[in-house]
C-alpha cells in the first residue's frame, strides 16, 4: 500500500460520520471534549439561574418569590450542579481535547470507555434536573449530610436522586481519569519523556490520578446512603451501632481533593500559557512538576 492509499485509508477510518448522528456516536476525543464543554455550560446556565432565583428572594425581607421548600431544592441543586455537573465536567473535558493533541498521539485511550463516560454523565445530570422540575429535586444540600438525608428526616426520593446522580457523575469522572491517565503514560509521541511533557499535561496527570483516589470515597457514602434508604441497613444510624460522622469523613476525603482536581488544571493552564505568550521557557520545570505532585498528595489531607 503506498502512501496515498495509506492516508485515504486512514483518513476513511478515523473520520467522524457526518450529521448528527455521526457527531453524537463519535468517539473522536476533539468532538467527546466538545460535547463535555457544551453540556457543562448548559448546567452552568441553569445552575446560575438557581442562584439568581435566591438571590431575588433574599434581596428583601419577607420577600414571598420562593417558598421554603423550593428554596432547599434551589439550594441543593445549585451546588451539586455546579461542583459535579459543572467544575469537574469542564476541567476533564479540558484534558479530554488537549492532553492527546499535546502528547502527540492520535486519540485518547480508551476512545469507546471516554465516550461511555460523557454519555453517564448527561444521563445523571438529566436524571437530577428532571427530578427537580418534578418538585422532585434533591432538598438536603450538596453535601448531604445525615441524618438530613437519611430515612427518619429526609422522605420521599430526593435524597435518592442525590445518591444516584453522585453515583452516575463520579463513575464519569472516574472512565475520563483512567482514560487521560493512560494516555499520559503510554501514548507519548515517540522520544517525548515525562521530563519533556508540558506542564498542562502534567497537571492533568496528577489530577486524574487524585480523581482516581477520591471519587470511590463519595461513590461509597453516596451508596452507603442508599443502603440506608432503600435497604434497610443502619450504617450511619447511631441509634442502631452505626455511625453518622462517618458520612462527613468519607464526603470529604473527597471533598478536599476536589478543590484541587478543580485548581490543579487551571494552574496547569497559567503555566502553559504564560510561557508561550511571553516566548520564554518557564523557569523551573522540575520544581513545578514536583509542586503539582506534592499539592495533589496534600490535598487528601
């Protein structure tokens, strides 16, 4: 096969079917990325009409704009929206389109898993946002804590909806972490070393590797809750030898890192940018990389 072929060939291969359809089946990381950006700044919209909603009602006494039910759905779902549906989403989807561009290889790892976890992630925001304009949105804030969402104080199903849209987020997070890490490590144009690799790409490998860590700790409480709910156990009923401080540990031995895995890439971005705008290279590479390893460490902590 000569070279002409070859590049047909190729080309015919990696090409993205037209339409609709071919932009919504594709597992081309460019057009993943593009759909991950697109549908965060649409959470984004909505999360940000949520707090504009309360913020009208608190800009005067006895304002009568929102009931106190629905302010608690406001409430919840502006931050879950804007922590899992928003920050995580458009900082991943960042590294989704970059990070193979930029390490020099064709398409991100695991191209099929990368696509499967955009499409879990709109399935669990569209689950959370229908619930809420079925006055059937979560009511117990974006951290949830028990006993607020446990059986005895939070009936119904809107504690649920918290659960499984943490649940449904978080294994998206988790598929595009594997996904960029792997990339990372393996997929390097030949003769690229890590020491060579840029800064951004770097930021984006220490924090997938934190989300890698801490996502399963908010996917256990968000299950453990489940099982409280639904299921009858007493994992955080202290009344029954379980124990309710242990939802708060296991929630922010991700909630910590989380703040990170949303500064990490945006440090990583001032840091490639900087450089290239002021045509000079950035001083101390291996202190930066080493800084970016050393927060992603401390921030579990």
């Amino acid at each position: 096969m000569d070279d002409a072929s070859l590049h047909r060939w190729l080309a015919r291969t990696w090409r993205t079917p037209p339409g609709i359809i071919g932009a919504l089946s594709s597992v081309d990381h460019k057009v993943i990325a593009r759909r991950y950006l697109i549908t965060a700044f649409l959470f984004l919209c909505l999360g940000g009409l949520n707090a504009v909603a309360m913020r009208v009602q608190l800009s005067g006494p006895q304002r009568g704009l929102i009931g106190p039910d629905l302010y608690n759905q406001l409430f919840t779902m502006h931050g879950v929206t804007m922590m899992f549906l928003f920050a995580v989403p458009i900082v991943q989807a960042t590294g989704i389109y970059l990070v193979p561009l930029m390490v020099g290889t064709r398409n991100i790892a695991f191209p099929r898993l990368n696509a499967f976890g955009y499409w879990v992630y709109v399935s669990g925001g569209l689950f959370a946002w229908v619930s809420f304009a079925l006055s059937m949105g979560p009511d117990v804030g974006w951290f949830a804590y028990v006993p607020l969402s446990g059986p005895e104080f939070g009936p119904g199903k809107r504690a649920d909806v918290w659960a499984q849209m943490i649940t449904y987020t978080e294994v998206s997070s988790l598929a595009v972490a594997v996904a960029t890490i792997v990339t990372v490590l393996k997929q390097r144009a030949p003769g690229m070393s890590l020491d060579k690799i840029p800064l951004y790409v770097w930021a984006l490998l220490v924090t997938s590797f934190v989300v890698v860590f801490a996502m399963p700790a908010v996917m256990i409480t968000s299950t453990f809750l489940i099982l409280d709910r639904l299921v009858g156990t007493h994992i955080f009923n202290p009344a029954e030898g379980g124990d309710a401080l242990l939802f708060q540990h296991l929630f922010w031995f991700f909630g910590h890192p989380e703040v990170y895995i949303i500064f990490l890439p945006a440090t990583g971005m001032v840091s490639s940018i900087i450089p290239a705008f002021a045509r000079r290279p950035a001083f101390g590479h291996l202190g930066l990389v080493l800084s970016l390893i050393a927060v992603g460490f401390l921030s579990f902590g």
